[in-house]
C-alpha cells in the first residue's frame, strides 16, 4: 500500500532556520505537497531552510524536480536550502541524477 507524504514544517529557532520534514512517497500524485510547502517557507523569509529526508520511502524525478526547483528559488532569494538528511532511497536518486552534494547533504 502506498504510503502518503507528509510534510511538517518546525522553527529551528537557530539563525532564522526552518526544518521541513518530509516522510512518506514523493511522486507525480503527492510532489504538488512537498512543492507547496516548500514554496510556503521561501516566502516567509528564512534565512536557511534544511530539508530533512530521512523519513522518504521513495522517491522519483518529480519530488527531485521540486528539490531543485526550490533550491533555486532560495538563491535567487538570497536565501539557502540545505538537505540535512537523507534515506537510503532519496540518497539513491540524487546519486544517479548527479546532483549529490548540491544541496549541502551528507555525501
């Protein structure tokens, strides 16, 4: 059975950083979540947003897309977006995609 994503956004209280933690599947049916939240958080300011992964099942180009989307997005805003941790199937797409280590995870 598939298990939905949820996303819960937490003030680290540190430097104006922001934790959002993702859990569950990010794909076509469930990345427009992961997007919006995301997109939530770059408009409210904070300085460092850390996106903690580690409770992702799975994950395909769509929620890649997203990460890399937002991650520009945070740029352009003078902003930085940081993937704190990983699990081993997030860890996997970025691997293959090439973008492992753009985003200030652990390698």
């Amino acid at each position: 059975m598939k298990q939905r994503a949820e996303v819960r956004v937490e003030a680290a209280g540190r430097n104006g950083e922001v934790v959002v933690h993702v859990s569950g599947e990010i794909d076509m049916s469930t990345a427009s979540l992961f997007r919006d939240r995301l997109t939530e958080v770059i408009q409210t300011n904070h300085n460092t947003v850390v996106v903690d992964l580690a409770d992702v099942t799975f994950m395909d180009s769509t929620g890649l897309a997203v990460l890399l989307q937002a991650h520009q997005r945070f740029e352009a805003s003078g902003g930085r977006l940081v993937v704190g941790r990983t699990s081993h199937a997030v860890a996997r797409v970025l691997g293959v995609a090439g973008v492992k280590g753009r985003f200030g995870e652990p390698n």
